[in-house]
C-alpha cells in the first residue's frame, strides 16, 4: 500500500508545481511548452483516479474495522496510543487523496482556461490581420 500512497503524494506534488508554473505571471515564453506539456500529462494523471477511489475506500474500511477504546481503562497506552497514530494517519491520508483529486481538477480547469485564451488570441490576431 505504501507504494499508492507514494505515487498519490507524487502526483499531487507534479499537478502542483505545474499548476504554479501555468498561473505565474512572467512566464510567457515558456507558457506554451509548459501547456503541451501538461496536455499530455492530463491523461496519465487522470489514471490516479481509480488508485484515489481505492485508497478511499481502504481509509474507509480501516476505519470501519479499527478497534476503540470505549473507556479509559480498557486499553492500554500502547494500544491506545496505536489507535491515535492509524486515525492520524488516516486523516493524513485522506487529505492527501482530496488534495490530489483537486489539484488534477484544477490543472485541467486552468489548462482548457488557457488553451482557449491562446485560442482566442490566435482569433484576434486573423480578425485584425483581415481588416
């Protein structure tokens, strides 16, 4: 499991820094490298998906089947102590996977937003060109 959640984590930190590149202002030359670039990228990307609906479910279901300590006195501190650290990481885990699933979100939001505004130039340009 330790490698899905390593290529989660992986993907979210790729969608992030290309997510900052495309919206930094300043970069105009490297802009449109940078946006076939992340073009391509979507699709693969778009594979964490499924591997993110996976890992929600098995947050769910190590959730469902931890077990409590209903009372102070009926665990241990290590037991006790174990049940804090797997919710911890749980809800570490979760916040990775909602943060990967928003970050493909908003790189593809961003990047049609773009490709379109360069469409558009390009439009501007032929009207102009014309008259």
């Amino acid at each position: 499991m330790a490698l899905e959640w390593v290529a989660v984590a992986y993907a979210a930190g790729a969608e992030a820094i290309m997510l900052l590149l495309l919206t930094l202002p300043g970069l105009n030359p490297l802009r449109n490298g940078l946006l076939s670039v992340t073009k391509t990228l979507l699709k693969p990307f778009f594979s964490m998906l499924p591997i993110c609906l996976f890992l929600v479910m098995d947050i769910y279901w190590k959730y469902e089947t931890m077990s409590s300590c209903k009372t102070l006195n009926s665990c241990s501190p290590s037991e006790n102590m174990r049940h804090q650290k797997s919710t911890i990481k749980s809800q570490r885990n979760a916040l990775l996977v909602a943060a990967a699933l928003f970050f493909y979100w908003l790189l593809y939001s961003v990047t049609k937003l773009i490709d379109r505004v360069e469409q558009l130039q390009i439009q501007i340009k032929r009207s102009t060109k014309n008259d």
